[in-house]
C-alpha cells in the first residue's frame, strides 16, 4: 500500500512576545488581553459570549500546555484558548463535583510547571486531576483565620503564594504549613488590591505580581506590578486599568508565564506560530502522519548568562491512556525508561547548536484509531541548581484514509465489462475514491474493447491524507492455460491450487470444488481440473508424480593417506548403489583415488528432483604421526596408565596384546621394547617410548597398619625415615627432619608419602586412645588407724602398675599421693590415687617416704624421683649427692625429674628432704635411690 501524506500548514502571525508582556483579565462579564509595555487592549469575545452578564469568573491561571483554566460560578472549572477560541467559546467545562462535599464554592487556583492543579474550596487545598476528572489528595485542610479563602495566585518558588489584602501577601509552604507575609511600600494612591493577582518571573530577573489596585472610595484604578525583592509597587497602565468597574468585587488577572518557577527560558515558538502562547508547541498527529518535532522553527533559549549543562525529555501522558506506540527520537540522547530521555550539552552557550539539536528531535506516535487525548512532551532546560520547562502539546486524530490493497485483475472475455470496484478489499470507501486514467466508461467500468490493459490507481484521499491501491488489468485466454508436474516426495503433503476468487469455479477430479486441493504423495497419477471465470470454461489434467525418497549421510570429513591406491566411499556412506559425487571422481561412482582425485570438497547426492538429498564429503589428506608418549619414571612396586587421545584413531594396539585408548604398565611386566600402534582410516603408524625404573622400593613402615592407636596425651604419629616428605589429607604437609604428624581427632587419614620422583598412598583409621591415667585416678579417703589397700586398675586392653613396677596390692601407710602406671599396646598414662585424711580422722604423724630406684630411660616409667610427705605441711628443701658428698641438684618441691638421672651414670644417690610439720616444725627424712640404666 502506498501512503501519500501531505502537509498543509498555516501560519498565524502573532505579535512577537520577546519584548511585550501580556496579561489576561476580566471585568464585568468582558475578557480582555492587555499589554502592560504599550497599554493596548483587546477584547476577546469568546470567552466574553460564554461568561455574559451576572456570571462570575472567580479566578483564571495559565497552563503550560498554552489554555486558560478558570473557576467559573464558584463549581465549574473552564479551559479556554485565547488563540485557537478567540472568537468561539470554551473549548471544555469540568464539573468540580466531588469537592462539593467539602465546600459549595471553589475559588482559587493555581498550576505548577508539571501541570498540578491546586484548587481552593474555602480553607482546602486539593491536588485535583484535571484529565481523568479526579482528586488525587487532599493536600492542606489549615486554618481559615490563618489562611484566607480562595485566594491562592501562583508560586514563590516551590511555595503557594496568596494575596491577604492590598499591602500584604503570603507565602505558604504546604509541606512545612508554614505561611511567611509580605508588606510592600507604596507611594500610589491607592491602597486595596481589588483581583486576583497574577504571580510571575520576569526573564531573567526578579519574581514580581501583577495587581489590579484601586482606591476604596473612588473609582479610579491602576495595574501595579509588585516587586517581591524590593517589596514595593510600581504603576502601569492606569488609563486602561480605570476603564474598570469599581464596585465589581472580582477581577482575575493572569500571564502566560505565571506557572513559571524560575526566571530561566526556553521558549519552543518564539512566535507563536503554531498556537502556544506559554512557550510551547502544539502540532497534530494523525494515522498516515505518525511522527512530529517537538519544537518550532523558532527557538528562544535564556540561561541567564550561564551555561545550560542538560536538557531532559518526558513522555507527560505515557501510557495514559494507553496507544499502541509512543516514544522519542532523541539524537545523542541517553534513554533512561520508557518515557524519559536526558541530553548532556557539548557545546556550552553555542545556542545555535543547541536549537539545531532540538529541531532533530521527534515524537512518534501510532494508535488504532478513534478519539484520543492530546499527548505531551516535556522539555526540561537544566541550568546549575535551576531548571525551566516548557510542554509540546500534540494532538491525536483519527482521518484514516484506506484504499486497500493491491490487485491483479484478469479477464478471460473481451465483450464483458468489469466493475472494478468489485476487486476493492473489504472495507474500502468505494463512493468517494476515483481512478486514474480515467476509465471509458462511467466511474469505474473497465470496457476491455476501448480501455487498455495496464495498472489503473484507485486513489482515497481526505484532508491532508492521500491512499492509493494498483488494480491491474490483463488478459487471459484460457484456452492457452499449461499446469506444471507437481513432483511430491512419498507420504508428502501439498495443499495446490489458484489464488482465492481468481475463478469463479475451480473443480478437481469428479468431486472436489474450490480454490485449492490438498494431495498426498501416495502414488503417481493424473488429476484432472476444469476451470470456470467470467464466461470461459477449460478443462486440463494435473500430472502427479511421486519421486522416491532419500536420505544423505550427514555432512562429514574423510581422511585418507597420500600413499593409499584407492578408498571405496560406499563404506562410508549410504545409498551407494543410487549416490554419486559432484565433481564426479576420475575413475567413476564412489572409489576415490588418491593421486588422482584431488582432495576437497564433494557433494555426494541421493535421488533426483524435490526429493534428492544432499552432504558435503571432504576429503582431507593427513600424514599420521604416532602419538607423543614421553619416556616414563616408574618405582619399583607401582604401575601407570598410559593412554592416547580418547577417538583420535580408528584403532590402538599396545606391546603387551591389549587394545583401546589406554593400558596399565607395571613395574613387575617391563619388557625391553615398549610400543603402540594406531590406525586412522588405512594409515597406520608405531610410536616407541622408554621406562625409567627406580629400583629403591618406597612403602610406609609396617607398623603402620590399616589401623594405629595414638595416645590422647601425646597425639603424634611417627614418620618413617624412608620418605623425603608426607602430606596428610591433601592438606598438611611434613618434611624432615620434622619425626611425626599431629592427628587430633579419630577418623580417617589419607597419606601420601614422596621419595624422590615416587609416592605411595595409604588411608589410615586413627583411634586416640583416652587418657586412661586420668580415667582411673581419683581420691580415697583413710584414717591411720585403719588397714586399707590400694589395688591397680584392670582393664582387658591395658595393663598397670605402680610407679615402683610393683603389680599386686599396696597397704595404705600415711596420707598423700600413690601413683601408678598403665600401659597400652603403644601408649603409656600416668595416674595416681590421693589418700587424703577426713576431718575426723586423727591427724597422723609427719613422714618422708624417698622411693629406692629409678629408670631413666625415657619410657615414660620410673624417669624420674617423686618424693612423697604424707602427714606434712610442705617441703622446704630436697638436696641429691653422690657418695663423695657432691651436691648434684637441690630444690624446693618434691621431684628430681628425668633431665637430671638422664645426664648422671648409674650407680647408688643419696636423697635428703627437709620437711615441715603441721606445727611448723622441721622433720628431716633421708635415703639412698639406685639408678638403673
């Protein structure tokens, strides 16, 4: 389908704004626009008409999408344009029902630069949709001493701004709900603001209001523009403000800048050709024009004297409602959602670049037709802290203009003329559209004796939309219609026939009517087929033939060896009674020969016509090599699988008779030659390695078995000399000269000795055998006069006795410590009983008690000499000599320990201990102890 779009623009001329300052206003039922710079009024009566006498206008503001909004009788809210409706009516009227709950009158009003609407019914203060008709919140419900009815202006700042009386305003903030006042200077005459006041940013400069100010007796009245950073008024215009009724109580005054909050600018057409006197733009999309600019040609950009740093794009309405498709194309742009894209300046204060810029930008929008809500592009300006934003109304409306589509128009009978409005699609305006070249006869009826065959343009067109669908005409004798073979694979299914509503009557065979016919490859046949259009008739046949059916081995890649004589393919691939090559081979069908053939690329085909299936065969020459196997270091006592890459080759024989990717080598089964053969294909190749055999047999010692006991006192297993390093548990690893490893816990342990380029592994359970010494020890409780015994622990796994190597019963003689010994397979715990007097017991006698021998030899029995003092408050000296008097050692406990017997010969040692009563007397105790090595 063709779409031909043209556009029809009209321009208004306005006034260029860029030095004059417009405002709006409305006394006794007249609406009149004034200009503040040369005093001019103008009255616009469509607004006029539709207030008349008696009605009310109590408060008007200016949106950024460029209307009017004004409460009107107290519960109507009006939208009006002082352009598009200067000489008609309001463009829409909403019914401000809902705030009828809270109060019967609406009076002020005030729009944010993101089109918020602030309405006031008495001392509310709602945030009201004005699109779907809805308050969003209610956003102050305050004081009405605090802040008076129905009179919010505008904005100072982000704040509310609202007039009190003539020489004092406020400034509320909503959030903070606080209010700060105002009190201005004056050297007028008059004193009492008498409208509602328009609140605004000069460009560029200071935020000021403009006023209605009149005399309270009098009638005479003034504009006055108040400076909020001077605080004083100024005069302006005061002819045309006197022309005012002075005893009407409502005057609204309003700018088309006063939703502004900053003194920045960017004014989208400047001149306000397409409409939008608040410095936006407004354009029209429609179905056959479905993209637009978002800005004039005529940009105005005003940063104050700085540098603008970005420009940001919103889609305002995204999705709301819902259209098919909407979105930005912004050159340069980042993307940051689906209705949102930011711009970052490159060119600092080039202005010029930066209007170019936002003439490349466009909106694209698409729908399924039918009434649609204005959509709007919001182009924020972004100055340091400071930004200004300006809207881009568009419109959307349903023209679609639909011719259809394109057509082939074939006609079997000369003397019949056609209607070829007949061949329109579905849906198509056959009334208003006409074709081109004019048809001989009327509208459009193709005569075929006068109209030439050839294309004839049915052409749509409305407003500024144009469609066009090609009919095309030409002749068909029947008489000389030829059907192609239909060739089918076997069991294949093919719907054949002519397209829908070329004849008026299709029959196939004895019984099947339509356009089509679907067949099944069962066997080969002839179909007849009787055609009937416009008054022709013909009957022809359809030949049906099934081919056989194939199936080609998958693409695939041959190798052979140069020097083979020749390689039979039909044991590679399927069908070899019915394939053949292209390019064929030297000596025909499937046998290749090397040499001859070049290697490369075939194509091995199956079958004939639809059915036949194709592979790609490569023939590839390779020179096998034999596998690199390095020469191996084998330990005496071990094996080693070799292996060579998995599926590399057809097949591999190994030395010793196995065959496979891999074998096992042992130490035990060398012979001199060591070899592997493999094949590929026809090639075959042997590849030869060495052995290197260390001799040394490495093993772990024999006492360590599967399982080893390890004492809980001293939690160590001894390594073997033998080994140059061990690691425990891949983990922790030993090197010597360190002589054992630390195992903490019961479990197992995996052991992995190293000597030279050999290694051994063993898992080992290690039991840690409690500490059966202090299992066993305890108190027992004795009175002198008493005969008790002590007797040795039993246990089936160990065996005890007392440190003197004692093994039967000992009787109890005196208070103190007895100390035995046990013993396990491997380790050995000490223990001791403490015989201790209870309190009503007799307390017994002081006595030193000197043990006669020891044996230092370091098996943890008997190593050392403990003295024992039953009866006593504590030592005060032990002194050894030898038998020539030589004071060998002294001290002031009870033991004489291993490192001392251990540096001394054996022989017979003379031990002599100084202890104290219970009275604090000394007690002196002596004796002779043979050291046995």
């Amino acid at each position: 389908m063709k779409w031909l779009c043209v556009l029809i623009i009209f321009f208004l001329i306005f006034e260029n704004s860029a030095r004059s300052q417009e405002v709006y206003t409305i006394n006794k039922g007249q609406f009149y626009k004034y200009n503040l710079y040369t005093c001019q009024k103008e009255e616009m009566p469509g607004l006029s008409v539709f207030i008349g006498e008696g009605n009310t206008l109590r408060n008007m503001f200016f949106h950024p999408d460029g209307f009017v909004y004004g409460i009107f009788n107290d519960s109507l809210l009006i939208r009006y344009h002082p352009v598009k409706h200067k000489t008609e009516t309001v463009a829409d009227i909403f019914d401000l029902i809902e705030m009828r709950e809270y109060s019967t009158s609406v009076y002020g009003i005030a729009i944010s630069e993101e089109g918020v609407f602030y309405l006031s019914p008495n001392h509310f203060v709602y945030d009201y949709d004005v699109r779907n008709g809805d308050i969003n919140e209610i956003i102050y419900e305050g004081d009405p001493f605090l802040i008076l009815t129905g009179l919010i202006s505008g904005f100072y700042g982000n704040l509310i701004f609202r007039e009190l009386a003539g020489d004092e305003y406020v400034v509320w903030d909503p959030e903070a709900d606080t209010v700060k006042r105002f009190e201005f200077e004056s050297s007028l005459p008059m004193a009492r603001s008498s409208g509602r006041n328009g609140l605004l940013y000069e460009k560029c400069g200071s935020r000021y209001n403009i006023t209605h100010v009149r005399n309270s007796v009098s009638t005479s009245s003034i504009f006055a523009i108040i400076n909020f950073d001077e605080q004083k008024y100024s005069a302006r215009c005061p002819e045309a403000a006197s022309s005012f009724a002075a005893k009407i109580p409502y005057y609204s005054i309003t700018d088309p800048t006063m939703f502004r909050q900053s003194p920045l600018r960017i004014d989208l057409d400047a001149d306000n050709s397409t409409g939008h006197i608040a410095a936006g733009y407004y354009d029209t999309l429609t179905m056959c024009r479905d993209d637009v600019p978002i800005v004039d040609e005529d940009i105005e950009l005003s940063a104050c004297d700085a540098e603008i740093d970005y420009i940001s794009f919103r889609l305002k309405y995204y999705d709301d409602p819902y259209i098919t498709s909407e979105y930005l194309d912004v050159p340069g742009g980042k993307q940051l959602s689906d209705s949102h894209w930011i711009w970052e300046n490159p060119h600092g204060s080039d202005e010029d670049k930066i209007k170019e810029f936002l003439k490349s930008i466009r909106y694209y929008a698409q729908w399924t037709g039918g009434k649609q809500k204005e959509r709007v592009v919001i182009t924020t300006m972004h100055v340091g802290e400071d930004s200004t934003s300006s809207w881009s109304v568009m419109a959307l409306e349903s023209d679609e203009v639909f011719a259809g589509r394109d057509t082939m128009v074939e006609y079997c009978n000369p003397d019949s003329t056609i209607d070829l409005t007949t061949y329109l699609e579905k849906g198509v305006d056959r009334e208003n559209g006409r074709f081109e070249p004019e048809l001989s006869g009327s509208g459009s009826i193709f005569d075929p004796g006068t109209d030439p065959d050839g294309p004839y343009f049915y052409i749509l067109e409305k407003d500024a939309c144009i469609d066009t669908a090609v009919l095309t005409l030409e002749y068909v004798s029947l008489q000389n219609l030829s059907f192609d073979t239909v060739r089918m694979c076997p069991g294949q299914q093919l719907q054949v026939g002519f397209p829908p509503g070329l004849y008026d009557r299709v029959q196939w065979g004895e019984d099947t009517i339509g356009d089509s016919i679907l067949l099944t490859g069962n066997e080969s046949s002839i179909l007849p087929v009787e055609l009937s259009a416009m008054g022709c008739v013909i009957v022809d046949t359809i030949n049906i033939l099934v081919e056989s059916d194939y199936s080609a081995v998958k693409d695939t890649t041959i190798l052979y060896c140069g020097g083979e004589s020749s390689i039979d393919l039909g044991k590679y691939l399927p069908y070899p009674e019915s394939g053949r090559f292209q390019p064929s081979l030297a000596e025909g069908h499937l046998i290749f020969r090397p040499g001859i053939d070049d290697p490369g690329e075939y194509l091995y085909i199956v079958g004939e016509g639809g059915c036949a299936d194709t592979a790609s065969v490569i023939m590839e020459i390779r020179e096998l090599t034999g596998p690199e196997i390095a020469n191996i270091t084998l330990c005496q006592g071990s094996n080693k699988r070799l292996g060579v890459p998995p599926g590399e080759y057809d097949s591999v024989e190994w030395w010793n008779g196995e065959t496979g990717d891999t074998t096992l080598l042992e130490s035990s089964e060398l012979v001199d030659s060591l070899w592997v053969r493999v094949t590929l294909g026809s090639c075959s190749v042997v590849a030869s390695f060495e052995v290197n055999m260390v001799l040394e047999e490495i093993r772990f010692p024999e006492w360590i078995g599967d399982t080893v006991e390890i004492c809980q006192d001293n939690p160590y297993l001894f390594l073997d000399s033998m080994l140059d390093s061990l690691i425990v548990n891949s983990r922790d690893r030993y090197v010597p000269p360190a002589d054992s490893i630390y195992l903490d816990n019961s479990g197992y342990y995996l052991l992995k000795g190293y000597r030279g380029s050999c290694s051994i592994e063993k898992e080992i359970w290690a039991n840690i055998t409690p500490d059966l010494g202090t299992e066993y020890s305890g108190e027992v409780e004795w009175c002198p006069e008493e005969e008790s015994q002590l007797t040795l622990p039993e246990g089936t796994d160990f065996t005890s006795m007392w440190e003197g190597g004692e093994t039967g019963a000992i009787n109890i003689t005196a208070g103190g410590l007895y100390p035995f010994v046990i013993r396990t397979e491997n380790c050995v715990y000490n223990g001791e009983y403490n015989v201790i007097l209870p309190e009503d017991c007799k307390e017994e006698d002081c006595k030193v008690v000197i043990p006669n021998a020891v044996s230092p030899n370091g098996d943890g029995i008997n190593d050392g000499l403990k003295v024992y003092t039953p009866g006593c408050a504590g030592i005060e000296s032990l002194v050894l000599w030898d038998k020539w008097g030589n004071n060998l050692f002294s001290s002031n406990g009870p033991e004489v320990g291993f490192e001392v017997w251990d540096r001394l010969p054996p022989g017979v040692y003379l031990v002599q201990v100084i202890a104290i009563d219970q009275n604090g007397d000394s007690f002196v105790g002596s004796g002779s102890v043979l050291a046995i090595k």
